[in-house]
C-alpha cells in the first residue's frame, strides 16, 4: 500500500494564486521525485530549456 500524498492539487493552485497576487507573472512548480514542491517565481518570465526525458518518445511514439 503506498503512502498518503504530502500535498493536493489545491496546495499547489493555492500557492500559485498567492505568487500571483503577490505580482509574480512567472511561476515554475516543480515536483521532486521525493514529494517535495519546488516554486520559483519571478516578475518577468526567463529563457528556460526544456529538458526532455527521451523515454517520451517510446510514451508519445512515432510522430
């Protein structure tokens, strides 16, 4: 039986809202492997890289 989930989808849209009505316009949530929530937040949105799993493609496939 697995464990009870740390957080729900409502912590996450809760702090976001708040980041948003603190007057951040980009905000990056991040879930780590081990439940921890990572949010960055910041007024201007930034250049990010995309990383990509090349597994996706084998879940996607052929396009």
């Amino acid at each position: 039986m697995s464990a009870p989930a740390r957080f729900t989808q409502t912590d996450i849209a809760r702090a976001m809202k708040g980041a948003r009505k603190a007057g951040f316009s980009a905000i990056r949530v991040v879930i780590e492997p081990g439940g921890n929530i990572v949010m960055e937040a910041s007024e201007a949105p930034s250049e990010t890289v995309t990383r990509r799993n090349p597994l996706d493609r084998l879940l996607k496939g052929p396009r």
